[in-house]
C-alpha cells in the first residue's frame, strides 16, 4: 500500500491514519473485545500480551479520530472498557514487574490526557474506576530505569487530571529520575550512557512534553527548555528528502522518527519556525509512504525499507509497528494552530558538520545525505547491537546490515567497520571502546577486538565521503578486512575497479595504505536494512604480529598520497590531510 499524500494539512494526516487502520477493519471482527490477532511471529512476551498490543498501539494516532463518530470509536472504547473489566471474558488482568502490558498502558493515559472529553468523560463511573485500578497497577511495580519511567509519569498525571487516585510522591521520584538521565544541551540517554537514540525523542522528549502543561511552571518550564536545545541538533538527523539516520534499536517503529516534532506541536513550542517542523513532518511520512512498509494484506510490517524480522527486537511483535502512529497525535490539536497553516520548509542548518557531544556522535550533511559517526555508544542487551550503535558511519542513503553469523565474512553484516580475524572464519568488529573522542573534525574510538590486539580508529569526515585510519598493535597474526557502506546487488557487471579500490554503483572505497586486495562482497539475504539482497566493496590485508597503520578512504577520491617518516599526507581535491605516524602501545 503506497500513499500519494502530500502531509500538509490536517486532513491529509487524518487520511493517512484512516488508510493505515483500514485493513485492520475485518481483523477486529475475529477477535475479543480489547485484543487483535496480526500474526504468528514471537516475542519474549507470551500471545495474550501480543493480542493486546496490537489492539492498544493503534490508539496512538486514533485518540482524536476516535473522539468522532466512526467505527473506531465503539471498537476502542469497548475494547477498554471489556479489558479494565475484572467480571470480563476480556479482561487483561494483572500486570507483573516488567510487564510488556505496562508499555501499552501509555496510550490510553495519552488518549485521556488529549481527548479527555470524548474518551473518559464518556464512561460510567464504574468503568471510570475500573480503568483507574487497572492502570495504577503500575505504581506497585518494578520497570526498568530508562524510558519506561514516563509510562508511570503519564499514568499518574492523567489520573489526577481526571481526579482518581494518583501517586505524587512517586511522580516527583520519577521526574528526579528522568533529570538523572539527562547529559545537556537537551539530550538525554535512555538509562545508561553509552545508549543516544531516538528513544530520546520519540520517548523521553515526547510523554515529557505530552504531561507538560499539567505539571507546575517550573517542570513545565523544564521540560520546554530541553526540548528547544534539543530541536537544534536533533534536526541534523534528517536528510534534505525526509529520511532520518537509520541508528540503533527499535527501527520498525519507522515514522516515530518524527514524533517528537508532532509533540511540539501538541505542546504550543515553536523550537524551530514552523514551516521548518512541518517540512520535517511531512517529508519523513511522505518518504515513509514511498518504501515497502506494508505487507501485502495492508498492515504495517515488521521491518524497515521492507518486511523483514532479521533486523527487529524480541520485543517486536505483529502489532508493535503501530508504534510509528505515535506521529499523528498531532491531530489533537486544532485546525487553527500556525503549525497547520505554515507552508512546509527546507531546513535552516547552521553548519554542514554538527558535533553532539552530549549524544557523542559527529553529523555530516551533504546535498542528499547525512551521515552520522558515533563514539562511544554500545547496547548489548538488544539484538544485534553492535551492528545498531558501533559502526563507523551511518547514512541516510546507504543503511547499514546487521549479521546471521559471524562464521563466514558474507554473514557478518560489516558494512562500515573493519573486522578482524585469526582463521579467516570468525571475525570480528568495534562492539565496546574502552575510550573515546567526539571532536569538531573525527571521531577516535580506542578498542580491543582481542585481548592481545588493541586499535586506535580516528574516522574524519572529508568531502563526500570519509578517511579512517587503525593504527593497530597486535600480538597474533590477523585477516583484515575493511567495508564502506553497501547498496542494492545489481549484479557483477556494474562493478568498477581502480588502482587501489573498487566504486560500485554510487559507492566506493580505497585503499590509501596498508592493504592488499580490494573485492565486492554479496552479503546474506535480508541483512540490509534497505534492500533485501545488498553488495559492498571491501579492502583485504594479512598481518602478522607487531604495529601496523591502515588508511582508507570511503566515498571520496584520493588524489595522491606521501609517507614518510613522521606522518602520512593525503592530498584530495579540495583539501590535503596530515596524519602522524603514531602507533598506540
């Protein structure tokens, strides 16, 4: 299902969700009131909580179409009313420490919170309480200490809303604990340091601004500093066509990309002139609306550019790619608001090349791309998480692959990385660094892919593309191999070789020093975030024991190049770059 929508004015938006719950209509029909049945793939959690997400997700973008008279209104409020319902078939029961179910507690308080009137008010008393108990099972149990906080500050701020029982001292606990997350200049991690994604701005900044006009001035004012900060880097993420740095976990949640920019809207704050909030709005939906984001039936897949379960969590299920709708909440603000009426805008960027210290990543804008270098970032309870957060780049236009296997290199997923190996079966690439440097002009990452072999990578944005240099010190003999980014497969023929490299439909990579071979890589089937079968140019060496220095050059031309005794000069066309001859002990 392809959409020809312009997202530009309410009523496109409110198409777009239409069209997007359309193929569910007959779906609700087969199930329980308060449950939906998608599919038959696997969660950590069991297939009752599935059924529930599926049913509650879509309630993100549905609080205020459903306020309306249409069919989704009956569905979802008596969806609500059967799960809260103790005497119910449909009861959702009670919840555990950790529960899934307390993730999709968070829409409803969302609903209440914007849509009060046509949602709670709208119930009887006995539904209103039952709804309240139901909830505020939350406040008795553990959740982890990242995002999941603000599930417990939307529930509480909600139920005293609507004047139910609430927990104020466990909402300032929760407030203390999300300022304990925050790093500056509007960036937060998600619990622990070394995670800076967009659970940043589609969870933190967003149920923050969300619950920020029913906190007291000095939260509310807060929260609405952070999120003009933030606004000012965070827009560097997205390209000049809409799309957004693909980077770490959660990446079937899709359009949520742009959800904290829909938040600002609902929240009144123009972080940035409107027309440039819109213009990033609609260009993400409208790329979004362009990919192969839906199965063949009409509901949103597990994936990214197209339906594939390699690249998602153990927490995506059937129904967990409504989480994308989280966009449309912007539909509960009215026709009048200047976000509506704004015509949408290129972005006004500052600079070509933006250093987030805070979220440790250096960004790199070109005519049609961004690219993102990130130091010191790793999430290891996550599927795939070195592939997600410790590769050397990240480009809107080129993805990236995570792996199969690390048993035989085409398994691997390396694209941008270099892997190393003692047998040339296992190898391995940068998970951890044990330190790191965000500097205005390169990241350095210092790690150790073995305990007798450490590497110094220094990553420098150049031209169109970037220079890595590995001064390596290693103790055992190693296989390199060194990967830029990969592209869609079309076949041997559109390879093209150079003295030293290979460019390969758009990409490229080169060797300045240090290697030996240069190949065109076909990676395993669906490892690709874009494309379903992907190809990468890569350089090979063979390195025995002792020090070694290694310089490539990825998406750019060298020009010419000298060594000698102190330091390596690399001559481009419109810059030359000087690297001493260091070697790290």
């Amino acid at each position: 299902m392809m959409m020809n929508n312009s997202f530009q004015s309410k009523q496109d938006f409110k198409e777009a969700v239409l069209a997007i719950m359309e193929p569910l209509a007959s779906l609700y029909q087969n199930s329980p009131a308060g449950y939906l049945h998608l599919g038959n793939s696997g969660t950590v959690y069991n297939k009752r909580r599935q059924e529930i997400e599926a049913f509650l997700r879509p309630l993100w973008g549905l609080s205020a179409p459903i306020c309306e008279a249409s069919q989704w209104r009956e569905i979802y409020l008596n969806g609500i009313k059967e799960g809260t319902n103790p005497l119910s078939e449909s009861y959702w029961g009670r919840v555990d420490d950790y529960d899934q179910i307390i993730v999709e507690m968070a829409p409803i308080a969302v609903m209440i919170l914007l849509e009060k009137e046509g949602t709670w008010d709208t119930l009887s008393s006995i539904e209103q309480k039952n709804l309240s108990i139901w909830l505020l099972q939350i406040n008795e149990k553990r959740i982890p200490k990242n995002n999941w906080t603000l599930f417990r500050v939307l529930i509480n701020t909600a139920m005293k809303k609507v004047g139910m029982p609430y927990n104020e001292e466990q909402l300032l606990a929760d407030f203390k604990l999300v300022d304990s997350f925050y790093l500056g200049n509007g960036w937060y991690c998600d619990g622990k340091e070394t995670q800076v994604d967009y659970y940043v701005s589609f969870a933190i900044h967003y149920y923050s601004l969300i619950v920020m006009k029913e906190q007291n001035s000095e939260r509310s004012e807060i929260i609405k500093k952070r999120a003009i900060e933030f606004a000012q880097t965070f827009k560097y993420w997205f390209d000049p066509s809409g799309e957004a740095v693909p980077f770490g976990r959660s990446l079937t949640y899709r359009f949520a990309q742009v959800a904290f920019w829909s938040a600002l809207v609902v929240a009144d704050i123009e972080a940035l002139p409107w027309g440039e909030i819109k213009g990033i709005i609609s260009r993400n939906l409208s790329t979004w609306f362009n990919h192969d984001i839906f199965t063949v039936d009409g509901r949103l897949s597990i994936g990214y550019h197209y339906e594939n379960l390699m690249i998602s969590e153990g927490y995506n299920g059937p129904g967990s790619p409504y989480w994308a709708l989280k966009t449309f909440i912007i539909l509960s603000t009215d026709e009048s608001h200047p976000f509506w009426q704004a015509e949408a805008m290129a972005l006004n960027l500052e600079k070509d090349t933006c250093l987030i210290k805070e979220a440790r990543m250096l960004i790199k804008h070109s005519a049609n791309e961004v690219v993102m270098f990130p130091a010191g970032q790793f999430l290891g309870t996550q599927n795939h998480g070195a592939a997600k957060y410790s590769k050397f780049a990240y480009s809107t236009k080129y993805g990236f692959s995570v792996p199969v296997s690390n048993y035989a290199y085409e398994e691997g997923g390396f694209d941008s990385t270099l892997a190393l190996s003692e047998d040339d079966k296992f190898y391995r690439s940068k998970t951890e660094t044990i330190t790191f440097e965000a500097l205005e002009d390169r990241v350095i990452h210092f790690w150790q892919p073995f305990n007798d072999v450490k590497v110094k990578t220094t990553v420098i944005p150049v031209g169109s593309g970037h220079i890595r240099i590995h001064e390596l010190q290693a103790d055992r003999n190693l296989y390199i191999r060194e990967a830029g980014f990969s592209t869609e497969y079309r076949g041997r023929a559109l390879k093209e070789t150079f003295e030293q490299g290979m460019s390969y439909d758009g990409i490229s990579i080169q060797n300045v020093l240090g290697y030996e071979e240069v190949e065109l890589i076909v990676n395993a089937p669906n490892t690709h975030l874009f494309y379903p079968l992907a190809a990468m140019p890569i350089l090979k060496s063979q390195m025995p024991v002792g020090s070694h220095l290694l310089i490539s050059l990825v998406n750019e031309f060298l020009v010419k190049c000298e060594v000698t005794a102190k330091e390596v000069i690399i001559y481009l066309e419109e810059q030359t770059i000087k690297i001493p001859k260091l070697t790290i002990t």
